[in-house]
C-alpha cells in the first residue's frame, strides 16, 4: 500500500481481535503521530513500528542489525517522498520488479505492484478516517497471506 | 476524491448467483457503476488482449473469481500482471477458498487484495460495497489520471 500527500474522506469500522503488525515508512513527525492516534483510537490491536527513511525500510524488513528479531510486517504503510531512498525505490526493491516508463506515481507505484494508492488527507479528521477506512478494509475484509508461506 | 464518470468493473465470474449479486448490489448503488461480466477465464483474457474494446471501456477495477472455466482465475491473475498493458490494473480476488495456499498464491502473483465470499446474502452485497467503495472512494487507481 502507498499513501501520498492531498485530500480525501470516506465509510466506518468494525471490530477485530487480530494483532496486525504494520510497518510505517514514514519521515514526518506529524503524519507518524496522527496515525498512531488514528490506530489507537481503534478497537482493533496492532503493534506499530516506524522507520523514518528508506533505507531504515529495507534494512527492516531485510531483518539487518537491530531489526534482526522483528517479525515482518502484515502490512506495510509506505510514503514516497522519504529521504535516502523514496517510497518508489523502497517499493521497486521489496516487490522486485522492473521499472516503470510512466511519469506518474500513481501509475509507477501500481506496475511495482503496490496492494493500492492513498492519498493523505490534510485535515485531521479526514486524516483519521482514511487510517480508519484503511484498517476496516485490510483487516476485516481482506484476507491477508500468512507469512510463513 | 471521487470519480466524477462511469466506474467500469471487469467481473469475471462464473457463478450466476454470484453474478447476480454482485450487479445487483452495483446497480443499487448511488454511484454510476458499469460491470462487464466474463464468465470464463479465455473470454476474458481475450478481451484484455483485444486492445480496441479494452481501449474503450477503460477497466477501472478487476473483480476475479479463482473457479472460472477454460483459463483459471490464477492463470487470468499471472497472465494480467505479468503484461504490461494490464498489470497496474487492481485486481480484487474474490474466492470462495479461504485455503491459505489459494491466498499466499494470488499475493504472489500480485492480486491487489484478497476476499472471500461470503455465504450469507446480506453479509455478500455488504462485502461488495465495502470493495467499490474503498476501491473507488479511498483509494487512487491509475485510471484516475485519465479521468481528471
């Protein structure tokens, strides 16, 4: 999944007893709090962990140094513009595919086989209900493989 | 955001109950959704391959079934991401398998989320709006940029 910078709003949320690991790939402070008020807030566990460039990303879920012991992630909350190396190259190295001939980051993030595109919402509320709508879907609609598959 | 035209869903499903349902619970929605059922997996590869017709309805979205007949719903899934033309088209499985083999494959052949039908009516048309509406409401397609 890839969440990108603007607006947007959407639906509601349901209960699960599921512990999801999510990872956040994310370098702004603001953003990183908004969405571990917008996960706590939520009657859903999830353990969150955050890593602030993209080259930390890799090194996580590559379990180098002091990632070794972390267990993967369910799920994977990635912004593009990170420093060392963007969403684009995070995603480009963890799907493993060829890269695109399209100016757009939507269109790039979709042939590099991102799940889906977000949009950040600026306002708050807007903000929270997105995390919300996200949450709703991927944990209790989808089904999500197992990791030791 | 929202789409402001015509959502064009590719249903390919085999199921005419499950066909039903899920035209059905698009057509009640408020939303101006327009579905192009393919109730086997050649046709539909077909259509995919048929560059005019796939041109004009500009698929938006990919609801696919694993079961269907001629060419399998795996092999439909591997062959549109595995071409250039089709793979950033999001792909929503929709099995009645809740085998994790079924699911750990379609991630890995890039389906763009996994889920499974439900067996209660209600709980199956609540499924489906859920789908549209975070496909088309909450989430950015590529399409999108054709469309704006």
């Amino acid at each position: 999944m890839v969440i990108n910078e603007t607006e947007n709003s959407i639906p509601t949320h349901k209960s699960s007893s599921k512990v999801l690991n999510i990872l956040l790939v994310e370098d702004n402070e603001g953003d990183i709090r908004l969405t571990k008020e917008a996960l706590k807030e939520s009657d859903f566990e999830s353990e969150l962990n955050v890593v602030k460039d993209g080259v930390e990303a890799l090194r996580y879920l590559h379990k180098e140094g002091e990632y070794y012991e972390k267990n993967l992630p369910d799920l994977i909350l990635l912004d593009l513009n990170l420093p060392k190396k963007n969403g684009i190259e995070v995603l480009e190295s963890i799907k493993m595919s060829t890269t695109s001939s399209s100016n757009s980051d939507i269109l790039k993030t979709y042939n590099l086989y991102a799940n889906c595109f977000i949009t950040k919402p600026v306002d708050f509320d807007d903000f929270i209900y997105i995390v919300k709508c996200i949450e709703e879907f991927w944990i209790d609609v989808v089904k999500l493989p197992s990791l030791n598959k | 955001m929202f789409y402001q035209g015509k959502r064009n869903i590719i249903l390919v499903e085999d199921n005419l109950f499950d066909i039903k349902i899920i035209k059905d619970a698009l057509e009640k929605s408020a939303e101006n959704y327009n579905t192009i059922v393919f109730k086997d997996g050649k046709t539909a590869k077909e259509y995919f391959e048929n560059s005019d017709a796939f041109l004009a309805e500009n698929p938006h979205l990919v609801i696919l079934d694993l079961t269907v007949p001629n060419i399998s719903g795996k092999e439909l899934l591997k062959h549109l991401k595995e071409n250039s033309k089709t793979k950033k088209i999001p792909v929503v499985v929709l099995s009645l398998s809740n085998y994790s083999n079924d699911i750990c494959e379609s991630y890995k052949n890039y389906a763009n989320c996994y889920i499974t039908k439900p067996k209660d009516i209600d709980d199956f048309i609540n499924k489906i709006n859920i789908i549209t509406n975070y496909w088309f409401n909450i989430v950015k397609l590529p399409k999108a940029i054709e469309l704006y």
